[in-house]
C-alpha cells in the first residue's frame, strides 16, 4: 500500500489555502497527479508545510515524520509536493532537493489539478 505525504508552501497553506482541500479532494478522487494511483490501495499518511522561506525546516519535519510514525509501523512511500510550491515558489527547487536527499521515498511534483485563476497574484 503507498503511503502519501503532501507537503505545501507554509504562507500558502497559513493564509490561501485554509485546510489544504483542494490536495486532499484531489487524492480522494484520484485527481491530478494523484490519478497515478488509480484503485489501488492508497492512503495520506501526512500533510507538512515547508516550514517557511527557504524551506527552513523541511528536513526537520520529515525527520519527525519518519521518528513519530515509526512505533506504529507507517513509513512514507510517495512524496507529493503541492502547486504552492511546484508552481509558485522561488525556493521550489532547493525544497524539492532537500526533500528528494531526506524523504527516502519518491518525490513527486503536483497534487490537484484545481487551479483558479490569480489566486497567487
């Protein structure tokens, strides 16, 4: 069974995207990038901000993730990281690497396809 974890730009998540529902529909419906699942067996496991500009903690937080998650025997298989960063981040590519050098897991970019116009304008 994958294991998702998203992780999203913490202003975006914070101020624009209140509950990050657009990703979490998305993987429920098996929307956008998440249609690589199909029927299979597939659960969020995670949601994670970057931990601010210029992903400050993004290597703290998947090191938590990897350490609170371990008694119960729950290990990230896929990373999904959001539009708010894939599409709108200037940091976008020294998050990613942090994350693909400390995830230990596939790193994926995009989550839903549900994109409004100029909300990050």
């Amino acid at each position: 069974m994958e294991k998702i974890l998203i992780v999203g730009c913490k202003k975006a998540m914070d101020d624009v995207c209140i509950g990050c529902s657009r990703c979490m529909v998305a993987f429920n419906r098996r929307d956008g990038e998440f249609s690589r699942y199909g029927k299979a067996d597939a659960e969020m496991i995670g949601l994670l901000n970057c931990g601010d500009c210029p992903g400050a903690t993004i290597v703290t937080r998947l090191a938590q993730m990897s350490l609170w998650n371990k008694p119960m025997n729950e290990k990230v298989t896929k990373v999904h990281v959001a539009p708010c960063i894939v599409d709108h981040c200037p940091h976008m590519e020294t998050i990613v690497n942090k994350i693909k050098a400390k995830a230990g897991a596939e790193v994926i970019l995009g989550t839903h396809p549900y994109k409004p116009e100029n909300i990050f304008s």
